[in-house]
C-alpha cells in the first residue's frame, strides 16, 4: 500500500509527526498563550459571535479538527474498503497518546480527548468516502465489466 502511493505516504507520514509533536511533547500552552486565546474569545463574544464558545469546547473543537486530516489521510492510504482499519488506526493512535500522555511532565491525559479525537478521524474517514466515491465506483464498474 505505502510503495503505490509513495507521496500520500511521505505526506501521511508528515501529519502524524506533526501530530506526535503536538502531543507528546512537553509543551503545553502556557498562561500567556491562554490569555491571548480567552481575550481573543472574549473580543468576539463582545462582538455577539461565538457566544457559546468557552475555552474548554474551543479546545475540543480544536481536537477534532486535528485528527480529521489523520482520518482523511488513513482513509487514501488503506482504500474505501479499508474504512474500519483507518477507524481502528485513528483509535489505537489516539489511545496510545492520551496514554503516553499521563508519562509526560506538564501534560494532561483527558477522556475527552479521545472522544473529540475519534469524532475528528471519522469525520475524516466520511468525507474521504464522500469525496473518493465517484472513482470507487468507477473502479468497481470497470473490475465488473472486465471479468
């Protein structure tokens, strides 16, 4: 699979180290950074936009969107019919960090986490189908019409 698709495997390979990096390095954000991030909030809530949105469910919504690339990229490195080994991956993956997580100083482990996470790589893995959809029926009907 990696050999046939060597620059979505180089790409794929890219997006987790970065993931990697983001979350099991000891670099959590710091109380300036959350400063910044609630003023911002609080600037646009002001303004009457993003009135629900706390810091806590920014952070969520943040955590979806960073795995969603993770499940996008699983879905086109394993195939359509491979959508529950790209599901199975994101999972293992976002479990082995919440949990390598509770080892690093200045990080927190946090079940929601695993949620927004799992949430962020199926959504991925949906739209990848979505959007790969046309060329797997292309494939199927030119495989049937072959035989």
């Amino acid at each position: 699979m990696f050999h046939r698709h060597p620059f979505l495997s180089l790409l794929t390979g890219g997006y987790l180290l970065f993931v990697g990096w983001l979350t099991l390095t000891p670099q959590p954000i710091g109380p300036d950074e959350q400063d910044l991030i609630v003023r911002a909030l609080d600037a646009l809530h002001r303004r009457g936009h993003l009135e629900s949105l706390d810091y806590d469910r920014l952070e969520f919504v943040a955590n979806i969107a960073l795995f969603v690339p993770v499940g996008v990229f699983l879905l086109l490195l394993f195939g359509a019919g491979g959508w529950w080994a790209a599901a199975l991956s994101s999972l293992l993956m976002t479990v082995g960090i919440e949990w390598a997580q509770r080892f690093i100083p200045g990080r927190v482990s946090d079940e929601r986490d695993l949620l927004a996470n799992g949430l962020g790589a199926l959504i991925g893995i949906g739209t990848a189908l979505v959007l790969t959809l046309p060329a797997t029926l292309r494939r199927r009907r030119h495989r049937r019409e072959g035989r």
